[in-house]
C-alpha cells in the first residue's frame, strides 16, 4: 500500500510537471509594453516554484517507498534527530524562497503600477457597475466634465453623472461601453466605481486591477497589437457578475481618429 | 326600457372594448382627443451599445436608440401619457393583464399604463437573465431575476405612481410603469396624438405626463356626445 501510495506521488509529480512544461493551459500571449517583465518574473516563478515543487514531491515518494511501514514487524527509520529539525529547515527554505520571489516580484509590480504614466499618455475614465463597464473620453474640447454622482442616471445614458446643462466642458465628452484604443500609444486608465468592487482584468496587458468605490485608481499601459479582446470583472459583484464584461479594441491610429470623430459628431 | 337597457349595455359594451374596462356605463360618452407636441430644443437620442449582451445585439440590425425622447413630424412628442386625473367616477380595475416585454435587452413598450389593481405580467424574451427593479417609492419596491424561459412575473400596484423602470443586469435597460386609478388613458405614439373615450358628460382634469418634460393638466368639460379637444404643449431642455 505504502509503495502504491508513493507510486502515485510520483505520478502526479510527472503529469503535473508535464502539463505545464508543454503549457497546455498556458497565459494568452501579451500584447503589452510592460507584460515582458511580468511574463519574465511569472517565468522565474513557476522554475523556482516547480523545481521546488518537482524536488520535494519525489523525495517525498522515495521515502516512502524506501522507509514506509511495511506492517512485518521491522521498527520505523525515524529522520535523524526527529522530526522537528527537518520541519525547521523545510520552513527556513520554503520561507527564504518566498520572501526572495516576494521582493524581486514586488520590484517589478511597483516598477509597473507604481511609476508614473507618460505624460502624454491618452487618458480614459472608466466607470465600472452592476453589470458594465463604461468609457469615457474627454471630447473634441480635451477636457473631461465634471463628475456629480448624484446625477448618474443610466436610462438616460449618464453613466457618470455628467452635467451638461450647467457644465460646457461636458457637453462633449464622449461615452462608450467599448473601450477603443490606438495601438502602440500609452494609455492611462482611471477607474471609478458606482456601486461595489469590481476588477479590471485583460490577461492580454497583464493588468488586473480592483475598483473601489470612492477612490480613482489610476492604470498605464501600452497595448501593441491591434486586437479585440474581452475585458472581464473579477471581483464577484453580484448576481450579474458572470455576464460583466466589455471589449478593448486596439485599431491602428488613423481608424482611431476616425472612430473618435464618429463618436465626436453624435454628441 | 327594454331598448334603453340594450343600448346601454352595448355603449357600455364599446366603451369596454376601447379603453379596457369601465366599471360605470356611460349616458352618450365623448372622447376627449388632443395632440401633445413640444417647443424647445429636445435631447439627442443615443445609439445603445449592448456589445456586452451578444444575445440582445444580434436582434438589432443597427443600434437601438434611448427612448426617453420620441418625437415625430411636427414637434410631436410620443411617449406621453395623458389620463383623467379628476373628475372620473369609474372604479374597479380591469382583470386583464397589462403585458410588459423583455425583448433584446429593452423593455417593450417603453412605457406601460396600468391601473391601480391591474395585473401586470412581465416576459423575458431574451436569451439571458434579466432582474427588473421597478424604482417605486409610494408601492413598496421589489427587485426580480428572471432566467431564460422563466415563467412571467406577475405583479400588482396598490397606489397611484409613475415607476420608473429598470433592469438590474444591464444598465442601460429603462422603461416606466405609469400606475392610475383611472381606465380613461392613452399614451402617444411618435405622432404625439391621443384620444380619452367614453367620457360621460361632465368635467374633468387632463393630466399629460413625460418621462423628462413633466407634467401639465388641462380643465374639460365634455358634452353629452361631442368631441372635446385637450392639446397640450411641453417645453424641452436639450440636457
């Protein structure tokens, strides 16, 4: 029973292993400036991770295949010294991996989401609530209008309480529930919340971020292929939270303009 | 007698068929008409994106678009509801539902006139779930999930309201429940024309009520059978 047992360690060790060297269920590939040293840190995570994971799985089957109670009598080989030096070293290198995977990732997620945007980077406010996500562009005049959450009111279109009989900076500015982007321009996002949390999450940049009501969370990032894909909430939101998702279309430049301009011409 | 008692069940009979149900038969009933149109500049009306719905999307072969402005040739302006709010005797509410659709993602008709006791029934057409949440604050407020296929919500109201109406799955699904105590109501087309039958003679308050532009009433008084006119004229504000 023992040697079944370490048998099928081992076997889950390999298949395992396999599984994700021939990255069967692999990320989609990135379309992003900054996803290079998020995909280079994720790497050095899974070898550390693995190796580790790998080492340790088949030391766990050979000891049991070698030293496992065989029920003929024959006394137990303890681990020498007992089993608390072996649990104080198995501690001391799995938390010394931890912390150095910690430190160098928390490097790179700060060189990402904690540097400053480019200063001529395009930026759009986002508005995320049960169950959509809205766009906002700030228009022909280049400025964004003045957000009054009091008169946010969807059936109208006013996703996020725009006051364009008072405020003429809002007059123009321009709503979608897709977000359109140019390609290869850096693009600075600055999420709001109506209601509850709720995430930003395109595997694609490698950019997953919370909304939090009440706070203006801001997002850079560079997408360098022209592509449509799905942003997806996930923060679980409510009951509609399956269904909240909306498209990230990158286009050429030119089409960009263009689309800015339609969008432009119906306000 | 006799002729007097046929016909007045078959006035009473019209009038039913016209208008849903009157609870007292009319002596020679008028029919208030009218024309509601608009001055001012109206707010543009925006193409709906539902991208994120592909079920609702691909029932529309170009946007849809917001509804709470329609107007039509000749600042018509649809959409309205004008009802008699004072001076109508009818009572009890008709048993017949009132029908309330959920159909790619919009809800159909943009608004829906009931009477206080009416039964309402509420369809999801669609291909996903839907939670309409009916905005009552005099009725006691209820928020409903209705899957695909799933059996109509049947609701009732007990007072008076304007409900505004909305789904709690997509943000931009809005519509209106306009509750009465009247059965003399009609709610404008595009061409912004409406007609109040089977009116007995009498006085009586008009009320015209728009979603975005509010409300104005009239006083009418309607002669045993002549046509009475009510012509209403709201102002529009572009936001």
């Amino acid at each position: 029973m023992g040697k079944l047992f370490a048998v099928i360690v081992a076997l889950i060790t390999v298949i395992s292993s396999a599984i994700f060297l021939s990255r069967a269920w692999w990320m989609p590939a990135d379309i992003s400036v900054l996803g290079v040293g998020i995909d280079r840190q994720m790497s050095e995570t899974m070898i550390a991770a693995g190796v580790l994971f790998v080492v340790s799985q088949l030391v766990l089957a050979l000891f049991v295949w070698r030293y496992g109670d065989r029920g003929d009598g024959r006394p137990i080989k303890l681990f020498p010294g007992g089993a608390a030096p072996m649990v104080v070293i198995a501690t001391l290198l799995v938390g010394a991996e931890i912390v150095v995977l910690s430190l160098v990732g928390t490097k790179v997620w700060a060189g990402i989401f904690l540097s400053p945007p480019d200063p001529k980077a395009l930026r759009v406010d986002v508005q995320a609530e049960q169950f959509a996500f809205y766009f906002r562009y700030p228009g022909r005049d280049g400025k964004f209008g003045t957000l009054h959450p009091e008169l946010i009111d969807d059936g109208n279109n006013n996703f996020f309480g725009l006051d364009p009989a008072n405020d003429t900076t809002a007059r123009d500015d321009i709503v979608s529930a897709s977000l359109v982007l140019p390609v290869n321009q850096p693009i600075l996002l600055t999420l709001h919340a109506k209601d509850v949390g709720h995430a930003f999450y395109v595997p694609e940049l490698r950019i997953q971020q919370d909304f939090v009501p009440g706070l203006v969370i801001p997002i850079h990032f560079t997408a360098t292929k022209v592509v449509k894909k799905e942003i997806v909430c996930t923060q679980l939101c409510g009951l509609g939270h399956y269904n909240m998702r909306a498209y990230m279309e990158v286009m050429p430049e030119n089409q960009f303009e263009r689309w800015m301009e339609d969008q432009a011409a119906q306000q | 007698m006799r002729t007097n008692l046929v016909s007045c069940l078959a006035l009473s009979a019209a009038a039913t068929a016209a208008i849903g149900a009157v609870s007292r038969p009319a002596t020679n009933p008028g029919t208030i008409t009218g024309h509601v149109t608009f001055t001012g500049t109206p707010p543009k009306m925006r193409p709906i994106d539902m991208a994120k719905e592909p079920s609702c999307a691909k029932q529309h072969s170009t946007p849809i678009m917001t509804e709470s402005v329609v107007t039509g040739p000749g600042n018509a302006l649809g959409n309205v509801v004008v009802y008699i709010s004072a001076g109508d005797q009818s009572a009890g509410a008709p048993t017949q539902a009132v029908r309330y659709d959920q159909k790619g993602c919009e809800y159909i008709p943009h608004v829906a006139v009931l009477q206080v006791g009416q039964p309402l029934e509420i369809y999801n057409d669609d291909q996903t779930s839907h939670n309409i949440h009916p905005l009552a604050k005099v009725n006691s407020e209820w928020n409903k999930s209705q899957p695909p296929g799933a059996p109509p919500i049947k609701a009732t109201y007990d007072k008076p309201e304007f409900i505004a109406v909305k789904c709690n799955v997509h943000p931009w699904m809005h519509g209106n429940f306009a509750v009465l105590t009247t059965p003399h109501h009609a709610l404008t087309g595009q061409d912004g024309t409406f007609a109040l039958e089977g009116l007995s003679p009498g006085k009586y308050t008009v009320t015209a009520w728009h979603e975005r532009f509010g409300t104005q009433t009239q006083e009418v008084t309607v002669e045993g059978g002549k046509p009475a006119t009510a012509d209403f004229v709201m102002k529009a504000t572009p936001y």
